[in-house]
C-alpha cells in the first residue's frame, strides 16, 4: 500500500512538473514576436541592402532610380512579394502618391524583366490577419515589442486619432503582415526616411526600432558606402548623421 501510495506520489509529481512546463511556454504570438527580434548574426544581405534603396528612392519619386534599384534587388534574390510589400508599406512614410507611382513602376519592371525572359520569383501573400476588432490589440503588442516599451505621451494625448492610427493600421495591418520580417521592414523604413529631410526625429526613432528588433549599428552603418555607391549621396550623410547622433 506504501509502495501504491508513493508511486501516486510520483505520478502526481510529474503531471504538476508537465503541467508547469506547458504553462511556461510562449503562446503562438509571442513565439513570433520572439523569431522576430532575433539578433542578426552577419552582414546585411545584398537583399536587404537593395530593400533599403528600394524604399529611399520611391520615398523622393526618382523614378530612374527606383528602376535600378528594383532591377538589382530582383537579380539579387528579391521575390516580385518582397518588393510589392516595401512599396506598399511605403505610404505609410512618404504618403499614398509616391507608394502608388513607385507600384506602377515595379509593374513595368516586372513586365519588362518578362519580356526579357527573367523569370523572378513570384514569393508568398501575407498570413491570416487578426481580425478588425482585434487589430488595436495587435498592433499595441507590435509596437510595443519593437519600441521595447508602450509608446505613450503628450502629442498621443493631444492627438489621440493619430496614436489609434498608429497602433491599429501601422503597427497593425502593416506589421502583422508575415511576409516580410520586421527586420527588413525596419530597413525600409530606415532607407525612406533617410532620404526625406526634416524627418531626423523619425529616423533616430526607426534606428533604435531597428537595433531593438536585432539589427546592429554596424549592420545599419553598412548603408552608409552601399548609398553612396549608388550615387544616393544625401540619403547617405543623413543616415550617417543619424548614426553619428546615437553615439554621442
């Protein structure tokens, strides 16, 4: 009878054990917003390069740029998605006429990469988004997982249309589209506003967005000699600039 009652004892040990290991780990969401502030371990890719000149010359119109930068962002492995999705998410930074010119744009380029016999890669539509009642939910945890801390203050008091917007469209619809990290999303970011002037604050604040989501100085720094190689000279001083400013 001892035996059977230690042996219960045991049993009912080892189910709290399990039970306490099953409540410790991460539901799906935060698994995912885990994987996604993953440290990147090496250099920025040729892709993510090309992502972030993608974004810095759709973001001003330099349409003879935004050509070249698809073309060699598609020769260099980007999906027709993948570029799709940087201009799409564009408007958000640099308002509806440039995202949508920039998306006439990549159509041509499509076009015309067909007609020359490239045949690029279509790449993937976006995941299962949380539903609209749902989606300020959603986009509060993004934003707060990639600030790494709830953003709040004086101009989201006087202006609480425009935290709302933020959190349920930007950091909602936008962020929660799983079809492009949110590393190479921050790269686009970065890449558009650091071709804008009069947009410094936002570009100190994507910087810190950026390292937080498991980019380095470094890495971001790799854009400065990669813009200036394309001939994007000014996007290159004020991203260089930005960074100077997060040292001192």
């Amino acid at each position: 009878m001892i035996k059977g009652f230690n042996m219960a004892l045991v049993m009912c040990a080892a189910l709290a054990s399990s039970s306490g290991l099953a409540e410790e780990q991460p539901n799906p969401e935060q698994r995912r917003i885990d994987q996604m502030l993953q440290k990147q371990t090496h250099p920025l890719t040729e892709q993510q390069k090309n992502i972030a000149l993608i974004a810095a010359t759709a973001a001003v119109g330099n349409m003879s740029g935004l050509n070249a930068a698809l073309g060699r962002g598609l020769d260099a492995g980007l999906s027709v998605s993948d570029c799709r999705e940087v201009l799409v998410q564009l408007y958000a930074y640099a308002g509806f006429p440039r995202s949508l010119n920039a998306l006439g744009e990549l159509m041509r380029v499509v076009e015309a990469r067909q007609q020359q016999g490239k045949q690029d890669e279509p790449g993937q539509d976006p995941g299962a988004l949380p539903p609209p009642e749902e989606m300020l939910a959603a986009g509060t945890r993004n934003q707060t997982a990639l600030v790494g801390k709830p953003v709040q203050g004086a101009l989201f008091e006087f202006a609480p249309a425009i935290d709302q917007y933020l959190k349920s469209h930007l950091f909602g619809d936008i962020f929660a589209r799983d079809n492009l990290s949110w590393k190479n999303r921050e790269l686009a970011t970065v890449g558009a506003l650091a071709s804008l002037s009069g947009v410094e604050s936002q570009l100190n604040s994507h910087l810190n967005v950026s390292m937080n989501v498991g980019l380095s100085a470094g890495q971001l720094a790799e854009l400065v000699p990669f813009f200036n190689a394309q001939g994007e000279q000014g996007t290159a001083q004020r991203l260089k600039s930005a960074l100077d400013s997060l040292n001192q």
